[in-house]
C-alpha cells in the first residue's frame, strides 16, 4: 500500500498518525511534507525508524522548490511526477493522509 | 509622526504548500508602503520562506523568495527569527537568503508585546 503525505511533519500530525496507524508498503512525501525527509531536523529520527517498516520516497521538484534537494536523508528515494505515477499504479491502493 | 504604528507580521507557515507566505508578504508591501513601522517575524515552519536555494520550475509556481531580499529596499528591515524553530529544522542563519536577527524565544514573546497590531499567517 501507499501512503501518500502532504503537510509539514513538523507542525502537522498526519506523519504521526500515518506511522501510528500503516502496516507496511511506501511512504511518499509530497508538498509541504518533504520537509520530513531532509537532515538535521527534529524528526530525521522518527524517518529513519520508519525506514525499517516502509520504503520512503519524496518528491524531488517539491524539494528543489524548497531548497532543501541537497540534504536527503540517506535511505530516502526521491522520485518525479512519473515515479509518483508509478508508485500509485504499483500499488494494490494508496492513501492519501490529508 | 504619531500615528505611526508598529505592525508585526508573524509567518508561521512553510512556503508553495499552502498561500499564507505569499499572501502575508503582499500585505507587508501594502502597509510599508503607508510608511508604518513594520516587523516580520518567522516562527514554526516560517522559517522555511527564507531558506536559500529554493527552485520552483519544478512545480510550477512563481518562486517569491527573491522579494523578501527587496525587502529592504520598501523600508522593511526589521526580520526577526525564532532561534528554536530553526534549530527544529536542523538549519541555521547561514542558510537563509536574508539577513536577520534571531531571538530566542522569550525575546520573541517581549517584542510581540510592543506591537500596535499583530498580523497571522
């Protein structure tokens, strides 16, 4: 399954409930969520963690927007529009953590 | 002159993933432009509108962060960010497109109180 993550872990609780909740599967972090997947933040250990249990990717144009593409936590997949595309199409379903 | 008010504007929201830092900064250029005293302040995920480097072709969105190096230039000087938010966010001053004055949190609330009007976003 994916889960698909648009809001801000810092300041937004559907990471929280996303890891709370979710099996297994992917992880995409798209929009403000990209956020979550880049170094030296307060929740880079929550990711990492995380990493065991799902594979996690992030949006590259949403982080080259926010200029945060050149601090990618290590293990974090980036992908464009058509690995987004992929990634939903590969997927038995998705779900989107608004 | 005396009714010259001092506005403080508070960014507590990441930039593209919703309309708030665009929006706020339209409004701070409306009201320096009636020559009030105006602060800015970047709180939470604010933080993030001042990060370097930041390329919207991907997205397709106008890339607004040149304007708050303009700022300046409309008598907007007075940036202010919150020492904890950074620190969250594992990035420092260095890594910001403008030059601020970083407060702890305390400074932060203490300036908060001088203000005439405190605008959210």
């Amino acid at each position: 399954m994916l889960h698909i993550i648009n809001k801000s872990p810092l300041t937004n609780g559907s990471l929280d409930c996303c890891l709370r909740v979710a099996e297994s599967g992917a992880i995409l972090l798209i929009e403000d969520a990209v956020y979550g997947a880049t170094k030296g933040s307060a929740i880079e250990g929550k990711i990492r963690d995380a990493m065991g249990q799902f594979k996690i990717h992030v949006l590259l144009p949403d982080l080259e927007a926010r200029g945060l593409a050149d601090r990618i936590i290590e293990g974090v997949t980036t992908v464009d529009y058509g690995g987004f595309v992929e990634l939903v199409a590969g997927n038995k379903n998705c779900q989107s953590w608004l | 002159m005396s009714d010259i008010k001092k506005f403080m504007f508070v960014n507590r929201k990441a930039p593209y993933g919703t309309i708030y830092a665009l929006e706020s900064l339209e409004v701070v250029l409306i009201t320096a432009a009636f020559d009030q005293d105006v602060s800015l302040v970047f709180i939470d995920d604010g933080v993030y509108q001042l990060k370097k480097g930041q390329q919207t072709k991907g997205i397709e969105t106008k890339n607004f962060s040149p304007t708050y190096r303009a700022l300046d230039g409309y008598d907007v000087e007075k940036l202010y960010v919150e020492k904890e938010s950074l620190e969250a966010r594992g990035l420092s001053e260095e890594d910001l497109l403008v030059d601020v004055t970083v407060l702890g949190s305390k400074e932060m609330g203490e300036l908060m109180d001088q203000q005439d009007v405190v605008l959210s976003f």
